[in-house]
C-alpha cells in the first residue's frame, strides 16, 4: 500500500488513530441509540401515568361532570371521548401496549378494566382532531408554513397510543395519545466531549510513539555514522528497557571495533616504524665496497620501501581525529595546493570560490586534495581544472583531468587499499596504491564522500562534497 507510512512512528500513529477514531464513531452511535431508546421509554412510561391519573380523576367524578373534565384535560398530546364503546375486537396486543397499560394501571387508586387498541381498527372522526391534526395532517400543515430556514425540521409526532378504561360505574373512556417525537438533533455537548477525549488521547499517543520511536531513529543515525566516524558520542541509553538494551549492545559494539582498529594501527604503526631503522642501516651498509650498479638498485629498493611505509603511516592516521578540527579558508588551502603541484609541473585552471570558511582538519584535508591533483598531474597528462562550488549545506570540490580515465567496473575499487590499475596507472609509476585510499578515509572522516565519474579516453573526474 503505496499511500501507508514508510516510518516505524508513523505506521503507528495512523493505526492508533484509525482505531480511536473507528471506536469514538461506534461509542457516539450506541450513545445516539441509547439515549433514543431512553427518551421513547420516559415519554411512554409518561403518557402511561397521566392516562391513569386522567382516569383516577374521572373516576372519582360523578358522570354529569366528566363531559366538562373531558374537554378541560382533552389537550394535545392527550385526547379524550365518551362516544366510542368498549371495543373487544380491536384490541392491540403488542409488547408494547402491554406495557403501556401496565404502567397506566400502576397509576390507579383502584383497579379498572385497561385494554389497548389498535389504531388502525379505529375511526379516528370520533375525537375532536380537526382542532388538533393527526400527525400526517400536522406534518403536511407544517411543511406548508414552515419557514425556509426551518426546512429540516420533523414532525413533532411518530408514535399513538390509543386506550380504554372502563370506570367503576361501566362508563368507557378512550384515550388518545400522542408520543413526541425522540429528540433526534445532534447532542453537541457529547460530541465535543469526545472530540475533545478523541485529540487528548491521540496527542498522548503521538507523544508516547515519538518518545519510544526517538531512540530508534537516533539508532539508526548513529549505525549509519559509524563507518565515518568511529569516535562518535556513545547513545544514550534511555527509554524502554528493549531500546536500552539496544543502545547498550551497539555502544558495546562500537568500543569492540575502536579496540580492535586502534590496535590494530598501533601494530601496524609499530612494525612500519621499526623497519625505519633497518632500512637506515642499510643505506649506510651500502656506502661501504658496494659496486656502484648494485648499490643504485638496492638504494631504489630501499627508497620504494620506505614510501610504502609513509604511505601506510600516511593511511592509517587518515581516518583518525587526532587532528582537531578548526576554521578552514578553503581558497587559501586550494591555492597552497595547486601552487605546489605547479611546481611539479601541473597545469591547474582554478575556478569558484568559497564564501565563508568551512569546519575542517587542516592537514588531513591538504594531503586529500594534494593526493587527487598529484593523481591527475601524474596520469592525466594534461591540463588540470580545480572548481569550488559553494552552497549553504555543502562544499564541492571538483578535479577533472584529461587522461584516459579508468574502466567503470574500477572506479569503485580504486579506493582499496593498494589497489592499482594495471594498464594506464602501471605500477612502474611508482605508485603505492594508497593515494586515493587515503584520499577517501579523510573526507568521511569529515562526514563527506568522494566519488569519480570517468569514460575512458575522456579524463577522470573527482568530486569531493563536504557538508558544512
């Protein structure tokens, strides 16, 4: 599903709130149905009572004076009538008219005679309705003379009830009655108390996945570094104790590899160091009764060793950060560098300038460009164009030569080290293989990356981008 987050945390959210959102619709509609269903049994259970309280009055009269009792109480909702008689064929036994008169007959002083009947058996002509319209005729009068804005307005009437009561001296009263229409306009109020419980809970979630995603995010960031920077801030280790968990083993993993790199260079370092020291005495064996030939070619065979131990020396720091960093004119720098491979011989076109100094490691950063124009000047055989391209978030520096360039499928490994090419970068070039190797641990230290673009016979193109 191409439109689902690709994030841990928003993969989360989304299902916390579809499944929030999908509960607070079915709790508002149970919340609707039920406080409908309450409204209809209060209004029955009224109209129920004060059927029974009209008949306890009327009882209690004398029969002269129930006709003027029944046109005083005969109001809407309620209707009564003297006129229709006891009615055994048209009663209504419905569960809900069962109740009806159950709850009527709660309301007597002293039993009576209760039947329900059903509407449809009954002419409705015998009460007094046309001061008082049936609830069809009443909707149909209010659809006429309602006004616009009051278009969505219901009809104030859907449910009637009709009754008898036979009275203690055999007089039949039928009841009429009217039942409002359950309010059906939206509760506003239980609404917004949702809403408002709906965001309160959704804001929490979001906050408790961002806190518990946070340190996986800052995981991932610190995995992705490590290659440059080996000597990165440990994580904290905070938050739940799987994360804490995880933070310890990658913080456990990262002094592992320290350890293990560091010594290793120390080794390295070491044995580079003391081979110094017989190669030194070799060259003084060698002034001593050594055929001048012999002497030359061992003389060479030395010096080839001892670059190749500075180089390896030379490697082994590059990536370190026992050089601190510090504000670097990146124009002054270039400027020193191309004046030196000038004076080897180089013909270098500088372009571009920056326009603010960049966070760097001096030293380190003039050996990577020196590495990449002694590089163009030694295979390139040409001229050399060295451009600065400046930006708010990085720095580009960009070395093309004209040389036969270098193979696709070398590109890549020409930064192993001692690494070289067999067929234009032959080794009786002198080289070590180091030069670019060295080139590329500098700028990662620096959290940049070097790439080469080249097609063969058109030139190489190194381009160095470190982020400010």
């Amino acid at each position: 599903m191409k439109w689902l987050p690709k994030t841990l945390f928003g993969q989360i959210a989304l299902a916390l709130f579809v499944g929030l959102l999908v509960v607070q619709l079915v709790g508002l509609r149970l919340l609707l149905d039920d406080r409908g269903r309450l409204n209809y049994k209060l209004l029955s259970e009224y109209a129920a009572q004060r059927m029974g309280g009209i008949a306890a009055v009327l009882d209690s009269e004398s029969p002269a004076e129930r006709p003027a009792l029944i046109k005083a109480l005969s109001v809407q909702p309620t209707m009564l009538t003297l006129a229709l008689p006891w009615s055994s064929d048209k009663i209504d036994d419905s569960e809900d008219a069962r109740l009806f008169a159950q709850e009527a007959a709660r309301q007597l002083p002293r039993p009576l005679q209760i039947q329900m009947l059903a509407m449809e058996r009954v002419d409705p002509s015998l009460f007094d309705l046309h001061l008082h319209p049936r609830p069809d005729e009443d909707e149909a009068h209010e659809r006429r003379n309602r006004p616009k804005a009051d278009s969505k307005r219901i009809p104030l009437f859907t449910r009637t009830y009709m009754a008898q009561v036979r009275l203690t001296d055999g007089t039949v009263v039928t009841f009429h009655h009217l039942l409002p229409v359950p309010a059906t306009d939206l509760p506003y109020r239980v609404i917004a108390l949702l809403a408002l419980l709906g965001l309160s809970v959704a804001a929490l979630s979001v906050w408790s996945v961002r806190r518990l995603t946070r340190p996986l995010v800052k995981l991932a960031d610190a995995a992705s570094g490590l290659a440059r920077n080996l000597n990165q801030p440990p994580l904290p280790e905070t938050g739940p104790q799987e994360v804490r968990q995880a933070a310890q083993a990658f913080n456990a993993m990262q002094r592992d590899l320290k350890r293990m790199i560091d010594t290793r260079a120390q080794a390295l370092s070491a044995v580079s160091h003391d081979l110094r020291l017989p190669i030194t005495r070799l060259r003084l064996r060698l002034e001593a009764g050594i055929e001048p030939a012999l002497r030359e070619k061992m003389e060479h065979d030395l010096a080839e060793m001892d670059t190749m131990i500075g180089h390896t020396l030379d490697f082994l720091r590059a990536g370190s950060n026992v050089e601190a960093p510090v504000q670097v004119n990146l124009d002054a720098l270039l400027d020193s560098v191309a004046e030196d491979m000038e004076e080897l011989g180089a013909t270098i076109t500088r372009t571009g300038r920056s326009r603010q100094a960049i966070q760097a490691r001096p030293h380190a950063l003039r050996r990577c460009i020196a590495n990449l124009l002694d590089n163009a000047r030694r295979y390139g055989g040409g001229p050399i164009e060295l451009t600065l391209e400046d930006s708010d978030k990085e720095v580009r520096i960009v070395i093309a030569d004209h040389g036969p360039g270098i193979p696709a499928a070398q590109l890549e490994k020409v930064f192993e080290p001692y690494f070289r090419l067999e067929s234009s970068r032959a080794r009786h070039t002198g080289g070590t293989g180091l030069g670019l190797a060295i080139a590329k641990a500098i700028v990662e230290a620096h959290g940049g990356t070097i790439t080469l673009a080249s097609q063969p016979g058109e030139g190489l193109t190194a381009t160095v981008v470190l982020p400010r």
